[in-house]
C-alpha cells in the first residue's frame, strides 16, 4: 500500500514537473500573451515581478511546489481568479457532464457491437468493422462536423447550441465516445471470438446453450480483461477529447479553459489541469486494478 502511494505521488510530481517545463520553454512568455509585444516595459516589469516571472526558473519552481503543499493552486494570469474556482467549479461541472455521457455511450455501444457481430462473417460484419475503423481512425473534429451535418443540419433531430442540456449533451457526447467506442468494440470482439474457441464454449454449445447467450453470457465476460486494459487510454482519451469537442460546439469546460491557458501561458491553470488529470490516471489505474479480481477470480487465488 505504501509502495502505490509513493507511486502515485511521484506520478503527480512528473507530470506537474512536466508541464512546469513545458510551459516555459515554448516560445512567447506569459506577459507578452497576455497584454501584447508592445505594451509599456514598466508595467510589463511590474507584472512579472506581481506574478513571480522574474525570478529564476528555479524559484519559481520551488515556490509553486510550496503553495502545491499547502493546497494553495494560485491565480489565473488571465482570468485573475482562483485557479481552485476555474478547475474544479462550473468548468469542471461543465466537462463532467460531457465525459459522463460519453462514457454511457462508450459502455452501452461496445459491449452490444461486440456481442452482435462476435463470429460472425459476411458483408454486414465486415461492414460494421469497417465503420469501427473509419471513426477510430478520424480526427475527432472531423466526427464533430459530420454529426452536426448529419443530425442537425440535414435531419434536423439533434440541437446543437439550442434545447435542453440533456438534447445538447448528445451530439458532443457521440463524438466523444464514439471513436473510443470503436476501438473497445475491436478489441472486445476479439477478445469474444478468442474465448468462444476455448473448451468450455464447446462444452456449453454441447448442453445446448443459445449462440448469443454464450456470446453475452460468457465470451463477453472474457472479453472484459483485454478492454480493461485500455481504460487508461480511454480515460485519457475523454479527457484529451473534451479540448476538441468543447472548441467545435462551442461549449465552456475544462477544455475551453484548458486551450486558453496554453495560449496564454497562463501557467497555474495549466499545472492544475494537469495535475488533475494525472490523479483521474491513477485512480482509474487502481479501480482497473481491482476490477481484474472482479473479472477473472484465478487473479485472487495467485494473490
């Protein structure tokens, strides 16, 4: 226990050191983004010395890690707010709304592709594979425009800044998911196939076991260890998408945030992003570590 707590700690410290460094060492510095080139030198100086900039790197460092400690985020260089009240407020609500409903989608549409076309050949399988592939592949904007084109525009069915939150929720949330959703139903599907070939699906088929109960009863349940294994990229991948997605429906969030303060190097909101997307790492790393013993009971017994 101790060991995986030290783990996680130095895992938080890399990515904060991380983009600590990252920030500073692109080109532009966070006073000239943030009142422009030519903007009166003493006051440019007087910014930097309010906001800590001109000390050395070194310090700034070491007094960033201090307030970390003490639980103290700081300001936002732009907003001028509590970095505490942009991350984890309304913004925070906004994006949570977002990834949730994606993960519903991604959890509902992966399992049933997967179980539908496990075993199966013929021009419908081959096409849904296909389709898997093509989304997988797509950048995610591209997902985004076509949904609208689709959904809003040409069947008129789904708002996209209009209707109720739930309505405007679903569009967002399908280009999140679905390219996930894609993989996951990939890899499930293999995953399905693989346990319907071992002895003990022979076995059920001899007692009389339907194709698809088999399918959903057990091979899905096999299937499970390998799509638990991609829960981390998954994780990252709502929590990367939602820059995307937020920026092509307009949408407040985390994401929005996020795009602002790498643009304006608005540094404590950026560490603080990353830090709490490193910790949603690391908590679905442990939960997936858990659900193994869950999944396949063999694990607690080599425990």
């Amino acid at each position: 226990m101790a060991s995986t707590v030290a783990s996680a700690v130095g895992m938080l410290w890399a990515a904060m050191t991380l983009a600590f460094l990252a920030i500073h060492l692109a080109p532009g510095d966070a006073v000239s983004a943030v009142m422009g080139e030519a903007s009166n030198p003493d006051l440019r100086a007087k910014v930097e010395q309010d906001w800590g900039l001109d000390q050395p790197l070194i310090v700034q460092y070491g007094r960033y890690l201090g307030k970390l400690l003490r639980g103290d985020l700081g300001y936002s260089y732009v907003r001028g707010e509590s970095v505490s009240d942009i991350v984890f407020g309304d913004q925070m609500i906004s994006t949570a709304k977002l990834a949730g409903v994606a993960l519903v989608i991604v959890v509902v549409v992966a399992p049933l592709l997967a179980v539908l076309t496990a075993g199966r050949r013929g021009p419908v399988a081959a096409g849904v594979s296909g389709l898997e592939l093509g989304v997988a592949s797509a950048p995610t904007f591209w997902v985004g425009l076509v949904l609208i084109w689709v959904f809003a525009f040409t069947l008129r069915v789904l708002p996209v800044t209009s209707g109720t939150e739930l309505q405007r929720l679903v569009l967002p949330g399908l280009t999140l998911a679905l390219p996930i959703a894609a993989v996951l139903a990939q890899v499930m599907r293999g995953g399905i196939e693989r346990a319907l070939e071992q002895p003990f699906a022979v076995s059920a088929r001899a007692r009389g076991i339907g194709a698809l109960r088999l399918t959903a009863g057990h091979g899905l349940r096999h299937s499970l260890i390998p799509a638990a294994t991609l829960a981390g990229w998954a994780v990252s991948s709502l929590l990367t998408g939602t820059v995307v997605v937020e920026e092509v429906f307009g949408r407040a969030g985390l994401g929005s945030a996020t795009v602002e303060a790498v643009t304006y190097k608005d540094l404590p909101v950026v560490l603080a992003v990353a830090l709490l997307t490193a910790t949603v790492y690391l908590v679905v790393t442990v939960v997936v570590d858990l659900a193994y013993l869950w999944i396949d009971p063999r694990l607690r017994e080599a425990r």
